[in-house]
C-alpha cells in the first residue's frame, strides 16, 4: 500500500507519480534548505502569536515520522494511506479541539494570500483539506508575514458555524477531501501501469523537482548562438525582466497598503508624497463567454461575427535556469 504525505497530496498528480516510480528529483538548493528551517522557526514565532491572542495550545509531540513538533495523523483508505502533520490545536473552553494549520510567508506571498487566498499554492488547499478530514472538524488557518510579524486569521470550513473567533474571515476550501481521494486512485492507476499523466501547469512549475521531465522537444531542439549583438540583448533583456519584477513587487506591495487605508479609514481620494490614491468602491466586470456562445449558436453564425485581426509577430522570448 503507498503512502502519500497530505502536504504534497495538492500537488501536480506527475510530481505526485514520478516521485513513486523513483524518478530523481533535482537537487535542492542551499539557499532553499536554510529557508525550509528559517520557515519552520516561525512556526514557534505564529504559535505564540495566538497564544498572546488568548487561545490555549495543545503541547505540541515530537513527531518522529516528520522529525518536527506538531500533531502526527493519518488517515487509511482502501488503496493507500495518508500521512501528514498538524502544526498545531486549539483547544476551546468545552474541551474542544480544533486543528490549526500555520503558515509563515514572505511579504509578497503573503500578500498574494491575502488577495486570492488558497489560490496561491495547490498543495494548501490538499493538505488542509486532509487535515480537517483527519480532525473531523472546521479548522484554523494562521498566516503569518514573516518579515512583518502581521497575521491572516481564517476559520476553514465551518460551514455550520460551530466557530467564533473575533476578527477571523470564513473561508470554504475549494475542493473536497472526497476530490483528493479520487485523484489518488487515479494516481495508483498510473504507478501501475508504470507511465506519466499529463503535467498540471501552475505557478508552482518554477519551483518544481522534477520540472525536467515537463521539458518540451521545442526547448531540447533549440540552438545556442552567441553572436555579440544578441548576446549583449540577452543580457539586456534579463537585466530589464530584473528591475521589472522588482518593479512589480514594489508596486503591488504599495497598492495593497494604501487601498487597505482608504477602505479603513473610509476615505475616498487622498494623496501622499505626491501619490494620489481614489477608492470607488468595489465593482464587478461583465464579459461574454465565447465556449458558452459557441455552444448556442451554430458555425455560420459564428463565421459571420468572426474577425481576424492584421497579422502580427509570434514570438516568445524566456529566461531559461542556468
């Protein structure tokens, strides 16, 4: 019987496989081992952060399977067995638990969390989903910022609203335990018959192990040149892709306090260092879905509203890892 770790469970199913067939993952980095320990610091730092909110703590056990302090679950199946590990519990005045999952992240990333919430990375939304399965219970998400010390609060699907925590936002995760389950059968079907699904593509492909295998013969085939003027455009080109992400970051960072302040302090236009900010409100947009049009109208209807646009060049330019 496999075993699956309830925190890779969100995962791309060809990372989940190629990781039981015994596929090489790529190496991990330094810089990325002593982010792994810095992160698993900040767990204590968020604990104690709801510890100072007023909320009692179970002691935390030294799980020897994940060789860390948290709560060792499980949860077995018919095919397989899910493994996983509970950062912590909050134990409520009547003797109840409630699992409690924290998480430290970067200011940018814990930004993005606060706009999309679990929508940042799919493996939260699998492992969450598997910890309250195991807990039979709503949970509490923490999200700490670990270059700020400022925390999200949410209360996972409590859709009978058996929680009251002041200040914390509801959120219902947006798959269930039973999906998760179905995706694992058919992984076990594809360790079986020994082959690779398709590749899921997402945000996490630039972090991924075994983003080597999802490599398509286009890239393989692709020739190195190393003419003086291209040379000095590449380098150009990265160093503009550079400022333009830390632009970015810098941008969205900025945007996302001083919105915060005009829906807080209600105020609708303000200015600041000769930055005007106007707040209108929050509004929805309006589109026409062209698969559900097509599916309505037949292909002469379509023909007729169909425009084609001058030609233009079609070309993509990457950064490949060096």
């Amino acid at each position: 019987m496999n075993s699956y770790s309830m925190s890779g469970v969100g995962s791309c199913s060809r990372i989940i496989v190629a990781t039981i067939l015994g596929y090489e993952p790529l190496p991990e980095s330094e810089d990325s081992k002593i982010l792994l320990k810095h992160a698993t610091r900040c767990e204590d730092l968020a604990a104690q952060q709801i510890i100072d909110e007023g909320y009692v703590l179970q002691t935390p056990e030294y799980c020897l399977t994940c060789q860390r302090y948290g709560h060792h679950i499980e949860i077995d199946t018919a095919l397989f067995k899910l493994v996983g590990h509970l950062d912590r519990r909050i134990i409520l005045g009547d003797g109840r638990t409630i699992p409690t999952e924290i998480k430290s992240l970067g200011r940018f990333t814990w930004d993005k969390f606060a706009r999309e919430n679990f929508g940042v990375y799919p493996e939260y939304v699998g492992q969450e989903a598997c910890y309250l399965e195991a807990e039979k219970s709503p949970g509490i998400y923490w999200v700490m910022n670990r270059d700020t010390g400022k925390a999200l609060r949410y209360i996972v699907n409590d859709t009978d609203h058996m929680l009251d925590f002041p200040g914390f936002e509801r959120l219902v995760l947006p798959i269930t335990f039973n999906q998760i389950v179905d995706k694992l059968n058919m992984v076990e079907i594809y360790v079986q018959d020994g082959i690779l699904p398709e590749g899921e593509p997402s945000d996490a492909c630039r972090y991924c192990k075994f983003k080597y295998l999802c490599i398509t013969e286009e890239k393989e085939e692709a020739k190195e040149i190393q003419l003086p003027n291209l040379v000095e455009a590449a380098e150009l080109y990265k160093e503009g892709k550079d400022l333009e992400k830390a632009g970015q970051e810098r941008i969205e960072q900025s945007k996302y306090v001083l919105l915060n302040h005009a829906k807080e302090a209600k105020i609708d236009k303000y200015h600041v260092c000769n930055v005007s900010v106007s707040y209108r409100g929050a509004k929805t947009k309006k589109w026409l879905d062209e698969k559900l049009i097509r599916s309505m109208v037949s292909d002469e209807v379509i023909k007729q509203v169909e425009r084609e646009s001058k030609p233009y060049d079609d070309f993509t330019i990457r950064i490949l890892k060096e």
